[in-house]
C-alpha cells in the first residue's frame, strides 16, 4: 500500500514515520521546504489543558513521545516542562475552568484551579487582584519545532519515506468515487490513500476532492521581548484569557510574546501575508502584558518578531478522518498541530490501516459536525 501525504510540517513528517513504522509505503508532497508553512513559525507549546476531552486525549498521547523524543530519535528537541497557566477575572470563566481541570483529573492530568495568590507560587510577578481563578499544570512545557521536525524527518527517511520537496500537488485524481493519487509537476503519483496534511492549504487541498472544509488561515504575530525584569526559565507559559495576551519563557530571561486581541480576524492567502511583526500589534501586546504581570515594565525591549498562520476551524479544533474514501484529512488544528503531531500521526496510521482508531473517540474531529445545529462545541480552553 503507498500512501501520500501533501505537506511536509511537522503533522505530515511525523505520519510518514509512524505509516512507514506499520509496513505502510510513504511519500510526503511539500510544496516548498519541510517546515516552511506553519511549523517553523510555532512557538513549540505543549499542553494537556484543554477543555475538549478528545483534545486532552491525542496530549495524552502525544506527551510520551515528546519526553522520550531525544532517545527515541537521537535528537535533543529542547523539550522542558515549565508548565501553563490560564487566567482569569470572570467567575463564569472560572466555573467553567474548575469543570475542565476536574475533566482533565479524570484522565490523569495533574492540573489544579488555584486561587489568585496560589498563582503567583508560579509567577511571582503576576498582578494577582485582576484575577479571580488561574488553571494550571506543570506537566505541561514546549520544545523547539524545527528540531523535532528534524528528528521527525531523519527517521521517516531512514524507514522507508520518500520527502519531495518542491513539489507542489496541482489536483487529486479519483476513480469511481475514491481517492486514486495526486497530480505534481514530475506527474501522477497512485495511491491507496492521499492525507490532508496541508495547514494554512488545507481546504485547497481538500476542495481538490470535491470536499469542503471550514478551515481558514488567520495570521497570528509573535515578538521576542527582552522584558524589564527577566522572565524565568521555569515560569509557566501563561494566557490571560480576557485580554488574549500570552507569554512564555524564552532563553536568557527573555520572553515570546503573542496574542490576538479585539477587532478583524480576516482569511490571508496563505501564499501572500505579512511574515514580520505589526508595531501597532506589539505595542497593545506590551500593554496587555504589562497589565498582566510585573515583568513588562517600559524598559521592556522588542528584540524580534515574526508572523505564522493558524489553520482555524469554527470551534478550534481539528478535522481527522477519512472524508470521502481514499481521502484522510488531519487539518484545521488552530495552533495545536505541532503539540498534537505525534498522537494525530497515530490515529491516521490507524485509519489508514484498519479504518478506525482507539486513540481518540473520532467523531469529536468529523468534519460534519459543523452542519450540526450546534455547530461546534466551544470550550474556554
């Protein structure tokens, strides 16, 4: 059986592995350079807090392989567990944080709703009296994803997968109402199964196959600060949950600064969009940090910036599953993908194989539960 994977990120990579892994022949289709889309643009966080129980589940699954990741494929990936804190000043919010984190319990999450001045245990600057809850776990961490990338690379190639960079998928051919292969500019390649693995392309490649799929690219900015009074390396990556700013310890003190704030959420191509950082965005980024916690006072430098694209679905989770037969889509992960890769490559190796997975309840991640009248489930988290 050969199987081909259209995007060479860290979700596509890491499915060329695990397929490979279960006797299954492998070819990745990147349309430019591994990484190029959104993987290398990722700030690297890994979490099991989610308000979603299938979302918490592929964590679950993902997290072993990203703790053994420098033995199991013999490459440091900077992988360290300096937790996440999520605030907030509303009580509903809080409510609904308390009913997540007794979720997460369930499954072995060692998450906690915390009083605001059991917080600042964790983030001794945090300005405590804006908050009346903080939901935090110090289980969760990050790791660098252009190395686990690499490493993800390296041994998909060393079991078997072939990697074409370069080579852009033009259309997906069919042949009586199944996925038959794609065609590249070197030609036709068959196959038994085409995967979606395309990020901010992923419903251009999904409308290949005549199936649509909710999933937009919205730019999401990034800005390296070198904050007044150094961010520890052991304090948590922290969101407050009102304002949309977040923060996360970098090297040397220095903080990753993020956020979507209030206002237009507009598509970008995703050939075509700012890669740099808006000093308009920044400066509101620096005023929301700074509203947040004692680190950012108005010494605080911007040393570096850039800008990535999240692949959104309405309730901001993925869409993984055989949408039509031949055609597995593993796309619209709104800026889980790289934390969620290795479990997600699991559950399309088993479609692939066998139809179906015990990783994860699927029907959380059909793509027809956005044409449901509730469209969606949403969660704080």
């Amino acid at each position: 059986m050969t199987v081909v994977i259209v995007g060479g990120g860290i979700v596509g990579t890491a499915t060329a592995y695990y397929l490979e892994r279960a006797g299954v022949d492998a070819v990745v289709c990147e349309r430019s350079t591994p990484g190029a889309g959104s993987t290398d643009r990722a700030v690297g966080g890994i979490r099991a807090q989610f308000g979603s129980a299938a979302n918490v589940e592929l964590s679950l699954r993902a997290l072993p392989v990203w703790e053994s990741f420098a033995e199991q494929f013999d490459t440091e990936i900077g992988y360290r567990t300096h937790g996440y804190m999520f605030l907030t000043g509303e009580p509903d919010t809080a409510d609904a944080l308390g009913d997540s984190v007794a979720m997460q319990n369930e499954r072995g999450v060692p998450s906690e709703l915390l009083e605001p001045a059991e917080a600042t245990t964790h983030l001794p600057e945090l300005c405590a009296d804006r908050y009346v809850a903080a939901a935090y776990s110090p289980a969760d961490g990050s790791a660098d994803p252009h190395l686990a990338l690499q490493g993800f690379g390296a041994a998909a190639r060393e079991a078997g997968a072939e990697i074409r960079t370069n080579t852009p998928v033009e259309a997906v051919t069919t042949d009586r109402g199944r996925v038959t292969g794609v065609e590249t500019p070197e030609g036709h390649l068959e196959a038994e199964y085409v995967v979606n693995a395309a990020g901010p392309w992923a419903a251009q490649v999904a409308a290949m196959a005549g199936v649509d799929l909710p999933v937009s690219p919205r730019r999401r900015q990034i800005a390296v600060v070198e904050p007044e009074r150094p961010y520890p390396e052991d304090a948590p990556l922290t969101v407050d949950m009102e304002t949309g700013v977040h923060f996360a310890p970098d090297r040397d003190g220095d903080v990753l600064l993020g956020g979507h704030f209030e206002g237009p959420d507009p598509e970008f191509d995703a050939d075509d969009y700012p890669g740099g950082y808006d000093l308009e965005w920044v400066s509101e980024a620096m005023e929301r940090a700074a509203d947040c916690a004692g680190y950012f006072g108005p010494e605080s430098r911007v040393k570096n910036g850039w800008s990535g694209l999240y692949a959104v679905t309405p309730d901001h989770s993925p869409v993984i599953e055989e949408s039509r037969p031949g055609l597995v889509n593993a796309v619209g992960f709104s800026g889980h993908g790289f934390m969620h890769a290795p479990a997600t490559a699991q559950v399309v190796t088993d479609i692939v194989r066998r139809g179906d997975t015990d990783i994860v309840d699927l029907s959380a991640f059909a793509g027809d539960r956005f044409a449901a009248a509730s469209t969606g489930e949403s969660h704080v988290i």
